[in-house]
C-alpha cells in the first residue's frame, strides 16, 4: 500500500511540476512579447509566475528527494564508512519529515490568517500561496515515505548519474 502511495504521489507531482514548469514558461513568454511588442505587460501574470515558480520548486524537490538526488549537505558523511551512512539513512529521514512537517505547520498556519485577512478581490493569489504548506507537507510525506521503504533506483546502471551516484556513495 505504501508502495502504490508512493507511485501515486510521484505520478502527481510529475504532472503538476512540468504543467506548472510548461505553463511558467507561457506566461513569462506572453509577458515579455506583451512589453516588448505591444508595450504593455499583465500584472496578475507576474503574480502568477512568482507562484508557478514555487509549484515548480516544491513538487521538483518532492521528486528529487524521492530518487535521493537532492542537495545533501554532509560532511560529516566523509568521515563515515559506507555501513554507518547506510544505518543512518533512516534516522535523518525521519528527522527532515518532522522539520518539513513542522514547517507545513507553520506555513498553513500563517497561509490561514493571511486567507481570512485578504481582500475579496485577492483571494485568488491567497489561494495560490496554499502551495507553500501543501509543498512541506508532501515534502513531510517523501521524506517519511523514503525512511521507511528506501530510495528506489531511477537511473540504468550504465548511466552517467549512476555513476555519479556510486562515486559519491564509496566515497
């Protein structure tokens, strides 16, 4: 069941990170051919790209945490033999689900009140900052979910990130 969670989760932020990513790239087009040609510019686009932009960082980040390639800043992990890197996997895994966790917290706490304070005019924008909580929270998930059931392997063995991945892991 954890399994088909994870795949389900996986599946879902492939298609809202690259919609997200396609339609950015839209707008950002749009904008530059509106200021550019016809000397004008959308407003509520700027609003909307700097949104898309965080749709595009949190599912990205879900995903990359999924495979295990995300930024890791460890060195102590130098000094460790490749056996206790291994046991500690787990332990960290568990420590970045209960700070994203604690974060989306936070995030939704404050994206509450700054719901019941906007405008009626600007609920729309509210409603789009919601990724911020929703992004820990699936952060939360990937986490725990790769604590628990371990990275999945998502390059061939051949591949120049597998490689990559073995020299940074027998290193």
């Amino acid at each position: 069941m954890l399994t088909r969670l994870r795949r389900a989760l996986v599946l879902l932020e492939t298609v809202v990170a690259s919609s997200s990513l396609l339609l950015l790239l839209l707008l950002v087009l749009t904008q530059i051919i509106a200021r550019d040609v016809f000397e004008t510019g959308f407003p509520l686009l700027e609003v909307i790209s700097r949104h898309l932009v965080l749709f595009v960082i949190f599912f990205g980040a879900g995903l990359v945490t999924e495979r295990g390639q995300h930024i890791r800043i460890d060195v102590l992990a130098s000094l460790l033999s490749p056996q206790q890197r291994k046991t500690l996997v787990r332990p960290l895994m568990g420590l970045g689900a209960l700070l994203c966790a604690a974060l989306a917290w936070y995030a939704s706490s404050f994206w509450l009140s700054e719901w019941q304070y906007a405008q009626s005019n600007e609920r729309w924008a509210a409603a789009l900052a919601a990724v911020i909580p929703v992004g820990f929270a699936v952060l939360a998930l990937h986490f725990l979910l790769v604590g628990l059931l371990g990275f999945e392997p998502t390059s061939e063995p051949d591949s120049d990130a597998a490689k990559t991945q073995d020299k940074v892991e027998s290193a």
